[in-house]
C-alpha cells in the first residue's frame, strides 16, 4: 500500500501528488517531490531571483520535514 504526506509545515504541492510517499515491497522506499523555494505559507522565500535562497528553502528545511514524516535518516548520521 503506498502512503503519503504533505506535511503542514511545509506549503501545499501545486499539482495532483504528495510530498512525501512510501511504497513498501521487502524494504521501504521512500519518494520526496515538489520542492520549491516557498515558506510553509506559500510566499517565495527571499527576494525574486535570488536562487540561492531559494535552493536553502529546498535541500535544508523543507527536506528534514518530508524525511522527518518517515523516520528516515541519512547515511552516516
């Protein structure tokens, strides 16, 4: 059975799928989508075009959420 999440502190995907879904079969594995350089409440974070702060949005905060919502951990931690 897969299972998903669209965890409330990260914002709504735009488009019919969710951020974070599991599909079991012998071992977990775990699907994360949709990232998007926005706040938890759908604002752009940073000033427009600024891409750096818009990548942060994506691979620091809203990643350790959607992992988060599994258990998951990275290698090596």
């Amino acid at each position: 059975m897969i299972r998903r999440w669209n965890p409330p502190s990260v914002a709504a995907p735009s488009g019919q799928y969710s951020h974070v879904a599991t599909v079991p079969a012998g071992h977990e594995l775990v699907f994360v989508s949709g990232q998007l350089g926005l706040r938890p409440d759908g604002t752009l974070a940073g000033p427009d075009g600024d891409f750096p702060a818009h990548s942060l949005m994506v691979v620091t905060p809203e990643f350790a959420v959607e992992i988060e919502v599994v258990a998951a951990v990275p290698i090596g931690r």
